[in-house]
C-alpha cells in the first residue's frame, strides 16, 4: 500500500505541473503586473527569440529569472508538508519531482537539441504557433488526456 503512494504522487505531481503552467504562469503570468510575469514576458520571449534557449539558465539558481522559479517550487514544498502526516512517502517524492522538473526544464532550455529530441511537447510549447497548449514540461501525458497536445514539428 505505501509504495502505491510513489506512482500517486508522481502522477499527481504532472497534473499540478500542467494545471500550474495553464493557470498561473499563463493565465496570471500574461498580466505585466503580475508576479507571475516573468514566466511569459522573460522566459516565454527569450526562448522564442533563440529556438527555445534560454540564457537565464546559465546565470545561475539566483538570477531574477531563475529565481522565482526556484521559490516557487520551494513554496510548494512547504505547501505540501502537511502531506507527511498521511505519507511521508508520497511527500518525498514529490520533492524528488520538484527537483527532476527544475533540472528537466533547465536542461530543456539550455540544450535545444536535447529538447527536441525528448521533450518534442515542451519545444512545441514554446516554438509552436499557439504556445497556450503542451502545458506538461516534464510529460506529455496530461496534454494528451485532456486534448491540448498540439503536434508542430515532430
């Protein structure tokens, strides 16, 4: 029963990546005042500009662009302390998948080629001509099951 929580909280981890991207990064994130703005008016921009590469990555972990990233997957560890009280199981992994998708994203936007080839949803996020589909970073599955996997150069 304990390590049902391993598989549990990796899929539970896609679902909130893609509800995450979809609604806060995009959805709030389009608005300049917001403090999600630097997700589509830095990151968004900069990676279109250069076939998905983005710089900011090479700055490192503190850099203004990179920062609010790391912050808010370190505010969603917190958020979810709570959830060693039923599995502390499922807890650790969802920090092992708070790491894998920083450094997945990361790797994403620093070598394209890599992207393209393991990653073709997260490219097609960025170079597509409708980036407000393929909301998964990490998967593509999510994208598929709701119907928002959108196929450009692949």
């Amino acid at each position: 029963m304990h390590l049902l929580c391993i598989p549990l909280a990796i899929m539970y981890s896609h679902i909130l990546e893609w509800v995450l991207h979809k609604y806060i990064l995009h959805g709030l994130g389009k608005n300049k005042k917001s403090k999600w703005a630097s997700h589509w008016h830095t990151h968004h921009r900069s990676s279109r500009q250069n076939d998905n590469y983005d710089g900011d990555y090479n700055k490192g972990l503190f850099d203004y662009a990179i920062r609010g990233e790391i912050l808010g997957l370190v505010a969603l560890g917190i958020l979810h302390i709570p959830t060693i009280l039923i599995s502390p199981l499922f807890y650790y992994t969802l920090i092992i998948c708070a790491i894998r998708y920083f450094k997945i994203h990361k790797k994403s936007h620093l070598d394209v080629k890599w992207c393209k080839e393991y990653l073709p949803w997260h490219y097609d996020h960025h170079m597509g001509k409708n980036q407000d589909a393929n909301w998964g970073v990490t998967n593509e599955w999510v994208d598929c099951l709701l119907n928002t996997r959108i196929k450009y150069f692949n």
